[in-house]
C-alpha cells in the first residue's frame, strides 16, 4: 500500500513536470494569439505606423527586420561555414586547433547585450558605421557565428570519409573535393543550422539597441547606412516606453503575433529540411 | 585549367578557410581587450573599492556593482530553483518513461518554447504574470524579481531538458539493467542508479542553464521594475547587470566615467558567464569519459 502510494507520487511528480512545461508555451501561445489575432489584419504588416504609432501598421518594422536578417546572413554564413570547413576538413589536431575551438565555445557563451557593447565600439564608433542596419546585422552576424560554425561542422561530420577519399583519388584538389562533392551533399544540414541561428538572430533584442534601430523612422530604410525599425525592439518599445501604452497594447499583441509568427515559420522551414534529409540517408 | 593553376586555387582557399578559423579568435580576443581596455579606464577614475563595496548604483554620486550583482544572483538563483527540479523531472519522463508517440511530440513542444523571442516572453511579465503577482500577493506593482524569476525559468528549461536528456540517455542500459535484475523497482533504479550516473551532464545541463538566464537581458529588462536597490526580497524590484547596461548605455556620451562604468559592469558579467561555462563544459566532459 505504501509502495503504491510512493509509485503514485513518483508518476506525478514527472507527468504534473511535463505537463506544467507544456502548459507554459500554451499559456504563452494562447495568451499572444487571442489577444493579438483580432488586432492583426493585412493592413497591419503593409502599412506605416501613424497617430504616433497608436494606429497603422508595422511594415518599416518588417522591412527593417529582413533587411537585418539579410545583412547577418550575408556576414556570417560565409564566414562561419568556412570557419567550419577549416576545422573539419583541413585542422589537425594542434595547439592553433585546440585554440579556435575554445574561442568558439566561449563565444557562444558571451551574454548578447556584451555582443551588443562590442558592436558599439567597433562597428559604430571604430569603423565608422554609425548607428545604421549594417552594424547592427554586422553585430548579430558576430552572435550567430559559433551556432553556425558549430551545426555546419556537425553537417559535415555526417559525410563518409569514403566519398573525400574517391573524390581525392580521381584527382581532385582538396577544395575541389570540398565545393563538387562535400558542400553539396551537407548542404540540407547546413541550411537547417542557418536558418535555426537566423531566427534566433531575428527575435534578438539587445545586440541591436545600441547599434542602430530606432523607434520611429520616416519610411522605410532603404540603405545600409539608415537607421532601421525592428519587429523585437517595436515590441519592446510599444510594451514598456510608449506614452499612451493601454491604447497601443493591442497593437503591441498583433506585433508579437506577428514576431512569433516569423520565428516559428523559419522553424518549421528548417524542420521540413531536417526531415527531408534524414529519410534521404 | 592547367594543373599549376589547380594547385595555386587550392592554396589560396585552403588560406581563406584557416583565416576565417583565425578570426574566431581575434573576435574572442577583441571582446576580451574591448572589456578589459574600458574597464581599466574606468578604474583609473574610480576606486575598485568602492566599486565592489558601495551600495547603489547612481550616476550622480557612485558607481557600485553590488546592487546588481545581488539583484542577478536574485533572478538566476530563483529561475534555476523552478527550472532544475522541473526540467530533470521533465527530461527523466521523456527519456525513461514517455512512449515513443509522445515523445515525438514532446521534443517539437521543448524545441518551440527555446524559440519563442525574449522579448515575447518579456512582454508576457508585463501584461500577463505581473497582474498576477500582484493580485496573488497583494501589491501594487507585479513587476519584480519573482516575475523575473519564473519568466527566466521559462526560457532555461528547454536548456535544462535537452542536456538533462541527453545525459540521461548517455547512462548505458547495462546499469538500468543491472538494477532491475537485482530487484529493484523503476523508480528505484531511475532515482538510485540512472539519474545518480546523469549526474556530472546534469550539472552541465544546469550550468548553461544558468549561463542563458544570467545573460538574460530583455526578459529582465521588461519585467523586473528596475530599481537599482539592493533587493531583500523575491517581491522587491531589482535591476540586474545586463539590464543597466541596456538601460543606460543608449544615453550615455561617449567615454565618460559613466560609459566606462557600463563596460566595467560588463565586463564582470563576462568573467561571471565565462565561469559558469567553463565549469559546464567540465562537467559535460566528465560525463563523456565516465562513461568511454
């Protein structure tokens, strides 16, 4: 009896455990989504903010996040792949090895907001950026670096040494043996790594506070040298800084919607392409 | 393509890939120097006594860390005493006991709550758990560090279930076994042999855990009321390191004492997270080699 009771406390406490953690992204989802839904309508994401922002749309926001999350894929993909080709197909084990993949694992760990201080100082005030959208996606291209190092590498792993040893021995370089046979084959790996690192880079806050987004801009940023409107920090400023902030809740809702939204498609995105794959093999 | 010209392509690439593996280490050592450079620039102007002793954190009069520094301890500590029962008990089911359908559908739910924006989250202790607290205990403002708390527990546990997971996974069956055979019961075996054996992951689990909540910053920012005061208690307002940065460092002129200050505080919380990592990392190696 008392073994029975003790088997029962055991099985609640783990199932109440899981149930409470799933019940968190519900009250989450369901909180966001019934109180953002009615406030969301087309005109939402393809109009200007107006009335100071207590009516209209959010679309220099969208713009502005795209244009950020480009500017960061351009920067860091290239830059982190390579960085992951380095350690996986060229890097012996030594000291230089040993010290790059320190670095990495310890920059994956720095808070974003320090991100944010390093983008300042060398971005806006040491290169002479600005504050503008380039240095701010510079800046979140620095924080997704060791998640895209560390994925491609992971991608790149899963290829067979056997195929680098055919390629290698029908006569082709190594770096040909790279771009004709590896990248192509873990390139369904890779892209699931990205576009995970990217839409966390897109939700980030506090890398770009100081590096260039704003508040309210007139249009749309149209260059990389303009400052820009971001989806996370519009939501942050409608929430906690707005003069009128009881009437423009609703707005702030539709936004995180509409943030929400965007993060989970690029989710979902990459979980079809992860999906794909591993049924390929 | 003639052959010499091959050669020389495979050169220049093979460069540029060990540049780009170079770089990571400049940007590390960059953030170390930016930190270090400011830091000591401040403490050229002020006392690092004070600085570490004082008791509030004011532009006017002084610039002491302890404040935030307890008022982060507060947040992280109290995020971590929700988040680590609840994600190893969550981790243990999912491992150990879910059926396989559940659990396909189990890890989409974790992967989904990581994804969610902090901001989001943020948002939440405003419009949602703040008003809660605030009726629950009877004050005027639900913004502060148990609102904190529990939003960052929020944002750890998927960290906290996905290392606990794999590292109760990494316990070999032989163990589980081999209890079970002597004739223990599940449970037994789970709270005596397997969760004991998980232990150096789990500490792992728990470390990066708390690494994500102390570097934490929006979610804080948002929620937590940001009195720069040594908080007494969970229902006091406090304002953490990464939140004061954020706060102040869009207003401050450029290499004054006060923007000194903002990476001096930065760069404690550098050394901070570096520690917890560090000390994560080493466990999740001990793991490893416990069970080669």
């Amino acid at each position: 009896m008392k073994k029975k009771f003790s088997h029962l406390i055991n099985w609640i406490l783990l199932i109440g455990s899981t149930f409470l953690v799933c019940t968190f992204l519900g009250i989450i989802l369901w909180d966001i989504f019934s109180k953002g839904a009615p406030a969301l309508s087309w005109d939402f994401i393809t109009q200007y903010p107006t009335n100071g922002m207590t009516k209209g749309g959010i679309l220099p926001a969208m713009v502005g996040t795209v244009l950020l999350t480009f500017i960061t894929t351009l920067f860091a993909v290239p830059f982190g792949v390579s960085c992951a080709v380095y350690l996986n197909e060229y890097a012996k084990p030594s000291l230089l090895t040993n010290i790059i993949r320190a670095s990495i694992r310890n920059l994956a760990g720095i808070p974003s907001i320090i991100y944010g201080l390093f983008g300042l100082a060398l971005f806006v005030q040491g290169l002479h950026f600005g504050t503008s959208v380039l240095s701010a996606g510079l800046t979140l291209g620095l924080l997704s670096l060791p998640y895209i190092i560390t994925t491609t590498e992971e991608a790149l792993k899963r290829i067979p040494n056997s195929m680098r040893e055919a390629t290698l021995a029908l006569g082709a370089t190594q770096f040909e043996t790279i771009k004709d046979v590896i990248l192509p084959k873990a390139l369904p790996g890779i892209l699931t790594g990205v576009i995970l690192t990217l839409s966390r880079a897109a939700g980030e806050t506090a890398p770009i506070l100081f590096t260039g987004v704003a508040f309210y801009i007139n249009g749309v940023t149209t260059s990389v040298n303009q400052e820009f409107m971001a989806l996370p920090y519009h939501l942050y400023m409608l929430s906690t800084q707005h003069s009128a902030i009881e009437t423009v809740r609703p707005l702030a809702y539709a936004t995180a919607v509409v943030l929400i939204i965007l993060v989970f498609m690029l989710n979902t995105v990459a979980f079809i392409i992860r999906f794909k794959y591993r049924t390929q093999d | 393509m003639n052959a010499n010209k091959r050669a020389i392509t495979d050169w220049i690439f093979k460069q540029g890939f060990k540049t780009a593996g170079v770089v990571t280490i400049a940007l590390l050592g960059g953030i170390f120097f930016m930190l270090l450079y400011n830091s000591i620039s401040f403490f050229i102007k002020r006392s690092p006594l004070d600085f570490f002793t004082g008791s509030n954190w004011d532009p006017e009069t002084n610039y002491s860390i302890l404040p935030l520094i307890v008022s982060t301890a507060f947040v992280a500590i109290g995020s971590m005493v929700i988040a680590v029962p609840l994600g190893i008990l969550t981790a243990a089911y999912i491992s150990e006991f879910a059926p396989k359908k559940l659990q396909i559908i189990l890890k989409p739910i974790i992967e989904m709550l990581a994804a969610i924006p902090s901001v989001a989250i943020g948002f939440l202790g405003i419009v949602l758990l703040g008003p809660v607290i605030s009726v629950l205990f009877g004050i005027q403002n639900g913004l502060n560090a148990l609102n904190g708390s529990i939003l960052l527990s929020v944002m750890a546990l998927p960290t906290i279930i996905t290392i606990s997971e794999d590292a109760i996974n990494a316990v070999p069956k032989s163990h589980r076994e081999a209890s079970l055979a002597l004739g223990a019961n599940k449970w037994e075996t789970l709270f005596k042999v397997t969760i004991p054996a998980a232990v150096p992951g789990l500490i792992a689990a728990v470390m990066l855990g708390l690494g994500r909540a102390l570097g934490e910053t929006m979610t804080v920012l948002m929620a937590t009321g940001n009195a720069a005061a040594i908080p007494k208690n969970f229902l006091d307002s406090v304002r953490t390191i990464t939140a004061t940065i954020a706060i102040e460092m869009g207003e401050v002129p450029y290499q004054t004492t006060h923007y000194f200050a903002l990476f001096a505080i930065a760069s404690i919380l550098f050394l901070i997270t570096l520690v917890i990592n560090l000390l994560g990392e080493y466990f999740a190696n001990r793991l490893r080699k416990f069970h080669q």
